[in-house]
C-alpha cells in the first residue's frame, strides 16, 4: 500500500482498522455532546448549566486518570477496553431512554455525564498505551498527528450531523447513534492482530519499581526533567493560549460585535485550522522539542496579534494558524512524552498528560473569563499571548540545557566504549612524544603523586617515573573475562578513570575473582 509520509502510519494493516473504528466513535461522541448541551440548555435555558455539564464529565480525569494509568501498565488492554465500550454504549442508551420518555431529567443526565467522565478517565490511559501498539516507534508520531486529524474531522462532521438531526427529531437519536457507534470500536479491537501488534522494549529495573503503582509513576516522572519542563509549558499554553472557546466569544459579543453568527463561524474557522494543524503534524519526519517551542512561540505571538484584530475577518485569519499550531503542540508533546519515557510507564505517562489537559481547561477558561469580564477580551488576549510567550521561552532555554547535559552524558559514553580505544592511544601517545619538553617540572611532581590504579580497558597517560608498561591494556582475555563477567554487570562502566575522567567498561568490583 503506497502512501506518502503524511500517512505513513496507515501502511500498519492493525492501525488502519483502528482509524477507521476510532472515526466512527469520534463522530458519534461529537454528537452526543453536542445533544446534551442541547437538552440542558433546553430544559433550563441556562448556559452556566450547560457548562456544569461539561465539568462533571471533565471531573473525574483530574481524580481517575492517574488509577488508569496504574491499570493500563499492569492490566491486559482489550478485556477492559471492551468492558469500557459496553459501558459507554449502555450511558448513551440511557441519555437516549431520558430524552424519550423524561424520567429522571436533569439529575439523571448529570447522573450520567458523571459515569461517562469516570469510564473515560480510566479508559483513556488504557486506550492510548494499547493504540501505541499498533505502528513501530518510527510511525508512532505520525500516528499520533493522524489520532489529531480523525478526531479534528470527526469533530466537524458529528457537530454539524448532529446540529442537523437535534433540529430534525430531537437529540434521542444522537445518542442511540453514539451508543451504537461503539460496536466498530468492539470489532477493532478483535480484528486487530496480536501477532503484528508492536510491543515497547522492557523498561530497566531501576525503572520499574515492584510496587509497579501510581506512587512508581511519580516518582519516576519526578526522574525525567524533560518531560516535566514539556509538561508544565503545555500547561501553561493549554490554560492561557488554548481556551479559545472563552475568549471567541468574549471576542464576538464584545469590540468584534459579531454576535451568535460569528461565533459560529470562528468556530468553524477554529476547527478547520486543527485539520489543518494535525496535517501539518502528520508530514513531518520527527516531532521534535524544537517544535515544540517554536509552535508555542508561534501561537503566542498570533494570540497577541488577535487581540488587536480589527475586525471578524481579521480576527479569523488569525487564529486560523493558533488552531494549528495547538495542535502541533498536543502531538508534539503526546510523542515525546511516549517516546522519551519507559514503555513500562507509558500508562502512567499518559494519565499525567491527561491530567495536565484537564486541569490547565478547569484554570485556564474560568481565568480568562474573568479577565475578559475585568480587563476586557482584547486586553486578556494580549496579556496571556505575553505570558506564554515568556513561558515557552523559559522553557526552551531549560530543554536546552537538559538536552545538552544529555548530549554531554552520550559523548563520554561513546568516548568509554572499545570502539574509542585509538583515539585514546593517539592521546596517550602525544603525551609520550611532548614529554621530554617538560621532563623535570614533571618529574619533580610525580614524587608526589600517588601512584594510579590501572583499571581493565583503561588507558591512562603515562607519568614520568613510572614502571614501563605500567599504562598498557590488558590483554585480550582479560578484557573478555571482565566483558563476560556476570557478578559486575551491574557495576561496570561506573569507574572513572582518575586521569582520562572517562568510565571503563571493564571495570570490576573490588574484590570480583575476575578482576
């Protein structure tokens, strides 16, 4: 199957089944929600009722995701994905028996907009380690931007399906047409082939403590200081510079006086430029931190630019590149988090990511509703595009750092192995040949000197005085009894060498028979 690199994830036969069913289930989510916003506000003509809604469904990732992730990286994946569906499809008939007939009525639609938050939050991190599966580590990016463009597309067509239906017959069968669309995910997961599914390697052990809980997560999280700094710079544009759904309205009924009709048609300009975001996503080779802080950049300077939009026309325009570039942002930072971590905690790692999306829409929408009320829309747009733009300036400043301690961390490694045994001799060998030049200040010193410990594969520079040979390798069958020797594997390569600074990875213990 010949497809370009923007769909180079679908050449996977388990990935594309998986797309297809995940679309279906997109579309009919879409619909759902936009059925019960609608019968909320129907029933009490109240948006701040509708937005209740929304934070009961929102609610339990903040509590749930984190058990989740627990689950996901210890639990097999498709029994409690298939649990999970059964579960979504049985809350959506309910909505549908609620609409029909109006027993319960408000209570029973919170009632259960709380059950599909907690199915989802635990479903989530199960869902997300289990899809990764499907594509090897190489297509595990595009996959994700192509995760971004079904749900950005199906987003549209279930909205504007469902806009039409809930005119037509009312929102029941919205939600009859969600629950069933949750058999396509049910025949996904069986058509899916184990044999072709691609596993992560197995974490180290220092990795993977025993209790293997959420307490493990944090505390391996806490391990992993770029992660962090991409977590944190996603919160931060996730509650400042991602909640458009607060400030285009503020926008529209405010300085753009563009009512209802144009924020609909900002919304619609909004999600056209996610699909355009998560195409953008798909073509490119690596999703890189460089990516990361540049879309971040990006989507902050345009955010202050909007707020000085003139006009609907303008104002659109702009936030045509802010949709993408948020997208490019959740791709980038949903790939690095799975890439850079252990596929052992790659479940952990996703209800963190999940819980971070959460709470930076819970802090950032009320925010910046009430600096719109206070300060004025224009006013809150280009105070929170300055705050992310600081902040993703911060940040790239610290990956930076972190990524060049890494690079510095590598190179001595590299620098250690056999494989930089002539360099290491070349170095030895300049030493011998400038050594006459400063024969007697060296050796008035090396009295004082102690006198260096040889380590196996070490190769230090020979000081003047010494034995002849005293810094020679050993032979081959000592390096290869050290290589071969299974009690000090977990210490070789930790012993510096007291003149290169380099590691030896032949190094024993003190004591090791071998040594």
């Amino acid at each position: 199957m010949a497809l370009g690199a923007t769909f180079a994830a679908l050449r996977h036969r388990n990935y594309r089944i998986w797309a297809a069913a995940g679309f279906v289930s997109v579309i009919g989510t879409w619909m759902q929600v936009l059925g019960v916003n609608w019968f909320v506000l129907a029933e009490t003509g109240s948006a701040t009722s509708m937005g209740f809604t929304v934070l009961l469904q929102a609610l339990p990732t903040l509590v749930l995701s984190v058990w989740g992730g627990a689950l996901a990286d210890r639990v097999p994946a498709k029994p409690l994905l298939i649990g999970a569906q059964a579960a979504h499809a049985l809350l959506a008939a309910g909505l549908a028996v609620v609409a029909v007939t109006g027993a319960g009525g408000l209570p029973a639609i919170y009632a259960i907009s709380l059950a599909t938050g907690a199915v989802s939050a635990i479903e989530g991190p199960v869902m997300g380690r289990w899809a990764s599966t499907l594509v090897d580590r190489d297509s595990l990016g595009n996959a994700l931007a192509l995760g971004s463009l079904t749900n950005s597309a199906g987003r549209i067509l279930g909205m504007s399906l469902g806009a039409v239906v809930v005119a037509a017959v009312g929102p029941a069968l919205l939600f009859a047409a969600n629950a069933a669309s949750f058999v396509a995910v049910v025949v996904a997961l069986f058509a899916v082939r184990e044999g072709e599914r691609h596993a992560g390697a197995a974490a180290p052990a220092e990795a993977a403590p025993a209790d293997g809980g959420i307490r493990a997560g944090f505390r391996y999280l806490l391990g992993q200081p770029v992660v962090l700094v991409a977590l944190a710079l996603s919160f931060v544009l996730g509650s400042l510079g991602r909640n458009y759904q607060v400030t285009m309205a503020a926008m529209s009924d405010g300085p753009l006086h563009g009512g209802a009709s144009g924020y609909g048609f900002l919304s619609t300009v909004f999600a056209v430029g996610t699909v355009l975001g998560a195409l953008f996503a798909a073509r490119r080779a690596e999703l890189s931190y460089a990516v990361l802080v540049g879309a971040g950049l990006l989507a902050s300077g345009l955010q202050i630019v909007a707020g000085l939009a003139p006009g609907t026309l303008s104002f659109a325009a702009v936030i045509l590149p802010v949709a993408a570039a948020a997208v490019v942002i959740d791709t980038t930072v949903g790939a690095r988090a799975q890439l850079d971590t252990d596929y052992a905690m790659r479940g952990r790692v996703l209800a963190a990511l999940a819980v971070t999306g959460s709470v930076s829409a819970a802090v950032g929408a009320p925010l910046l509703g009430w600096l719109a009320e206070h300060a004025g829309p224009r006013q809150t747009l280009v105070l929170a595009g300055t705050v992310t733009a600081v902040a993703t300036a911060a940040a790239g400043v610290a990956l930076d750092r972190l990524r060049e301690r890494r690079l510095a961390h590598r190179l001595t490694r590299v620098l250690a192995v056999p494989a930089a045994r002539p360099v290491r001799r070349a170095a030895a060998t300049a030493a011998r040949v400038v050594r006459p030049a400063g024969a007697g200040l060296v050796a008035a010193t090396a009295v004082a000197l102690p006198r260096p410990t040889v380590l196996a594969g070490a190769s230090p520079v020979a000081l003047p005085g010494a034995r002849r040979g005293a810094g020679r390798l050993r032979s081959g069958r000592a390096a290869r009894a050290a290589q071969d020797c299974a009690g000090c594997a977990p210490h070789r390569g930790r012993r510096r060498s007291r003149w290169t600074g380099l590691r030896s990875p032949f190094a024993h213990r003190d004591g090791c028979p071998a040594a």
